[in-house]
C-alpha cells in the first residue's frame, strides 16, 4: 500500500509535501505541484530505492505518473541509488539505468538527468521524466529512446529494448 503521510501545505496553491511510504516504510519525500496557469503538474521525490529490492519500484513510478497525468513531469532523486548513479555518471542513458528502466515502464518516454539540480529542491541528483500528452508522442519518444540504446548489448539493454518494441508493437 502506497500513502502519503502527513501531508502538509507547500507554498503554491494546491500544492503539498508528504512522506511518501509503501507498507508503512519511508520511501522519500515526496513534494508534489498540481497544474496551474501554464505549466504542468511535477512530482518530486527524494528517494531511497529499496521497493528495487521487492520489485515495488515500478509501483512507486506508476503512482507518480498517475499523480501527475499526460504532460506532467515526474522527478526522482537518485543519489541513494548507487547502481543508477554509478551508470548515469558513465554516460549510460537512463533509460538502460534501474531507475531509468523502471520509470518506462511506468509510462514515462522522456529524460533528463539533472546532475546539477535546480528547483525547489536544489541540490539534490534526480531522473526528471516526462509523460507523454498523447499516444502519437509517446510512440515518437519510445522510438527515440530504442534509438539512443541500440548500440548497447548487455542484459539491461536488451531488456529495455524488448520492453519498448514490445509497447510499440501492442498498441
């Protein structure tokens, strides 16, 4: 079970911070803007990956993307998350990254490492993703993410590549 425990205001209108948990554990802080005036609703979550270890973690992203909707922007630190950093900080595309793989399959088709983060919550390392408005940029986006990996050969890649052929080819 996924909640948001003590949930307080945050300094925009309808926006709040909690903790975020899943069976009653801390899983991050979760700081959460619903939409307003022209921009899109973001969640921001400082995480501590270890749902990984349960396989929960596509549960976690999947609530964020859900949180957000189509155009909304999930951001997940990853400081914690050695292995992810660790490949991140070697240039491998974050889609082909624990965290990266597991917010694809939550619905996410965009990425941007903010390595030198900025923001409400600045200093922290965080996978920005984005969910895609509309199936047309979804399709668009899972094929530039194939494109970006289609050299890389190990077990993740292949992996990431057979996921992402594999909603291309469903829908």
């Amino acid at each position: 079970m996924i909640e948001c425990v003590g949930k307080r205001k945050y300094y925009l209108s309808g926006s709040y911070v909690c903790e975020f948990n899943l069976f009653g554990k801390r899983v991050g802080l979760l700081t959460f803007f619903p939409r307003r005036e022209v921009y899109s609703p973001w969640a921001d979550l400082d995480y501590s990956p270890w749902p990984r270890k349960y396989n929960k973690e596509v549960d976690i992203v999947t609530y964020l993307v859900n949180l957000v909707g189509p155009g909304g922007k999930v951001m997940i630190s990853y400081e914690s998350d050695e292995e992810t950093r660790k490949l991140l900080l070697r240039g491998i595309p974050p889609q082909i990254t624990p965290l990266g793989f597991s917010m694809v399959k939550s619905g996410i088709t965009w990425f941007k490492d903010w390595y030198f983060a900025e923001g409400g919550n600045e200093g922290n390392v965080k996978l920005q993703g984005n969910v895609p408005l509309h199936e047309s940029e979804r399709k668009r986006q899972l094929l530039e993410l194939l494109e970006e990996i289609k050299n890389y050969g190990d077990a993740l890649s292949v992996k990431v590549k057979r996921y992402i052929n594999d909603e291309l080819n469903r829908r």
